[in-house]
C-alpha cells in the first residue's frame, strides 16, 4: 500500500488518548492512519509538507439535503411554511434524476471544498429509483464519504390519492440499494433511511419506518418539530415501549420536544442533531445545543438547506455555539444579576459537536471523527498562514472563531487527496457547474416565490 507521511503540522486530533501536537507527523498507510507522534520516520512513504497548517479530522456534517444544491439563494426570506410549500410541493416535482445527480455531485464537492469530509446526505425527493440511483452516483463521484439517506417526496397529494403522511417508506426500493449500489457496507457512500417520523406521519406509518430500519439495521434520521399539534405527541413513548427507539434513530431539529421527551431519545441511545442558522431563521425555535447537554446528550450539527444558507461547517459551528452562550449568559444573569464569571461553553466542546459526535449520530465514530491509529485518514489541513488566522497561538480558537472555507488547503478522505494546494482535485468541474446552473434555472422557471 503507498504510504503518505503528513509532516510537521499543528494537529487537533479530537482523541483523547492521541492528543494533540503543537508540532507533529501523521503516518497514512493507504486508507488508514498507521502512526501519529512528534517525529515519524517512514522511507519511501510520499511527504505532505505541513509546516505552517492546522491537521485535523475533516468535518462531519450531520444534516444536508444535497440535491437542493441548483436552487441556492432562493429561500433567504423563507418561514418554514413557505419552505414546505415552495420547496416540496413547487420546486422538488420539476427535478429530473439528473438534477439531482448534478446536486449532489457539486453540492458534496463543495462540502470537501469547506473541510468536510463526511455528510449526511438526506436525500428527500426520490420519486423514482432513477432519482435514488443519480443521487448516490453524485456522491460516488465527488470522493466523499457519505450516508445517503434515502427519503420519499412530500407533494401535495392528487385528488383520490394518499397523504405523503399515510404512505410507508419504501421496503421494496430499500432492498433494491441495499442489495446493488449500496451493498457494500465498507464504501465510501452507504445507506441510510431518511423517513417521516413522528411528526409527519401516521402512527400506522411510523412503527412499519421504525420497524424496516431495525430490520435492515439502517440509522433512520427525521425531521421533528415537536409542536403539541403534531400527528403522534406520544410517538416517542410508543416507540420506546416497542424497543424501537435506540441507537440507530437520529432526530433532527426537535426544537419543541419537552425535557421529558428529549431526555428519553438521549437515554435510548438515539442521536440528536441540530442545524442551527436554518432552525433561527425559519421559525423552529431555539436549537436545542444547551438543553441537550443538560440532558447528558452529545450534540451534532449540520447544515441542512443551501437553498438559504452558506455550506460552510465553520460558520454553522459558530451559529450553534454563540447563541447559546448567549441564552446561558442570560440565564445567569437573570439568577445572579452579575455578570458570568466564565463561558458555558468551551471551543474544543464545540469543535466536537462538528466532528466526532456527528460521527456517532452517523454510526460512523469508529472509524471517523478523530484521529488515531487505525481509524481512516479523513484529514484536512487548514493554512494557519492566512491572513485571517495568522499568527495562530491557540490552534483550536483559530479553527473555531476564525477560520472558514477558504483556509483549507488540503483534504484527504480514506487516504486518498481531494484537495491539495487549495484547489480540488475533481476534473470537469466548471463543466458540472455549468450544467447546474442550467438545470436551476429550468426548475425555477416561471415560479413566483416568496421573497
């Protein structure tokens, strides 16, 4: 196997037991990390000079709905009842299984662009297996390591037919990618379940979702609001009383659950994970960072929509982590009518909810997340000599107040480089963005959204 030895750069390792280096080298030895120390020596290996950079895990991004990618910029003013509207019953009936191929791979092209490495894709317009098929091939194609969370299309339903909400995720389609395209549980892009979940299906719907996924032992992410209106206020309940609420559940958003409900998808071992500047801007509620860690939980973030917000994991770390403390700065206030003696927060906390929690709400923490030996080598090199991040004197700060997308100057995934010297390796890019823009511009023609 080629040997790469990652040489003399500032590592954030995000693993305990390896630690950091303020100065140090990383042995890759194919796909894995072989050796991490201060000074590593392996003749023959190639040589990365990192002299000056930042080596850490890449980023994991827990929550994107990828295929969205051709229809940036349009949703910046949206609530969330203007989104499901415009976006689920206007926008996602137009594309074609080629835009979403075009989506996916340019989206997950951009996240390795930003430092990710790794993404949740939940991919909810799958009208047809062609859709389900040029979404993974996006993905394929880009190099990234991903979940493609297989969802089903929410349009508003025809005259005679079926709710989105009364209709069961596919079993059929399911075995079909967990049997061809998907079958191999050691590829870069593997499967996963995005379904209704509780708050947007029946309960009938529900238990078959949570049922299928313990059956093909799939993570089954969904979208949850927690409002008392919702169709199934009880569903988690239920759910645990079944033993089907455990490790494989990742719930996202979850923004009006009570204490009590919460509490009991973290004791079951389900993941949680927020998306922070979409949750503020559409209307969902405060993210639920600060209660989740109240409750012993491990939050992850994610972007979820690039129809309105930047991809950048930087940005959306931020967006979690300063607004909640300030709702605690608040709270202490308010209890002691002084100011707070210290942050609630700390920067190597925040860096996690990006990297190795969102790696274990993916099920993916043991071989991503961190670095250490033999684990696989998704690495990324941020450029501490940036204008904007140097002088770097405390590495983890730089990362977590200053940086963003454009300091990355090399990605690796499964050993393999993405990225080097700023620029991606991908070939025919400006032809595939191209072809994106063509394919937005089709589907947005002649629609009238709000703005």
């Amino acid at each position: 196997m080629t040997k790469t030895l990652i040489k003399g750069g500032t590592i954030i390792s995000m693993d305990r037991k390896t630690g950091d280096f303020a100065k140090g080298d990383i042995l890759v030895n194919g796909s894995e990390i072989e050796k991490i120390g201060k000074s590593i020596r392996s003749p023959g290996a190639k040589l990365i000079d990192a002299t000056g950079m930042i080596v850490m895990p890449g980023f994991v991004n827990a929550h994107l709905h990828t295929w969205q990618t051709g229809v940036r910029g349009v949703a910046g003013n949206w609530s969330i009842p203007e989104y499901l509207h415009h976006m689920h019953a206007t926008i996602a009936p137009r594309y074609t299984a080629n835009d979403t191929y075009l989506g996916n791979l340019v989206g997950a092209l951009n996240q390795i662009n930003l430092g990710a490495t790794t993404i949740f894709d939940w991919c909810h317009n799958n009208s047809t297996p062609a859709h389900s098929d040029a979404g993974v091939r996006g993905l394929q194609e880009s190099g990234i390591r991903a979940l493609f969370g297989h969802g089903s299309p929410k349009p508003d339903a025809a005259a005679g037919a079926k709710h989105f909400s009364e209709i069961p995720h596919p079993r059929k389609e399911l075995e079909r990618l967990r049997n061809d395209v998907l079958s191999d549980d050691d590829a870069l892009v593997t499967l996963a379940m995005s379904a209704l979940g509780v708050d947007f299906s029946t309960w009938e719907v529900v238990e078959h979702d949570f049922r299928l996924a313990k059956e093909l032992d799939l993570i089954i992410s969904t979208h949850v609001w927690g409002a008392p209106n919702r169709l199934n206020p009880d569903g988690y309940r239920k759910l645990a009383k079944l033993k089907l609420l455990d490790r494989r559940h990742n719930m996202v958003h979850g923004n009006y659950l009570s204490d009590a409900e919460l509490k009991l998808i973290i004791d079951c071992g389900a993941s949680t994970t927020i998306t922070p500047e979409v949750e503020i801007q559409m209307g969902h509620g405060n993210p639920l960072i600060g209660r989740v860690r109240a409750l012993g939980g491990k939050p992850s973030i994610g972007i979820d929509v690039e129809c309105n917000i930047s991809g950048d994991m930087f940005t959306v770390m931020r967006m979690a982590m300063q607004p909640q403390r300030l709702l605690d700065n608040q709270a202490t206030f308010r209890e002691t009518k002084a100011m707070v003696d210290s942050l609630s927060i700390k920067p190597r906390e925040a860096l996690e909810w990006a990297t190795i929690n969102a790696a274990r709400a993916m099920g993916l923490d043991r071989k991503i997340g961190s670095l250490k030996p033999g684990k696989q080598a998704d690495i990324i090199m941020i450029n501490g000599n940036d204008l904007n991040l140097f002088p770097v004197h405390n590495p983890i700060e730089s990362v977590v107040f200053h940086a963003h997308g454009g300091n990355v100057d090399t990605v690796m995934i499964a050993g393999k480089i993405q990225k080097q010297n700023g620029k991606l390796k991908y070939r025919g890019l400006r032809g595939k963005m191209d072809e994106l823009a063509k394919s937005g511009r089709r589907i947005l023609k002649g629609i009238k959204l709000a703005s």
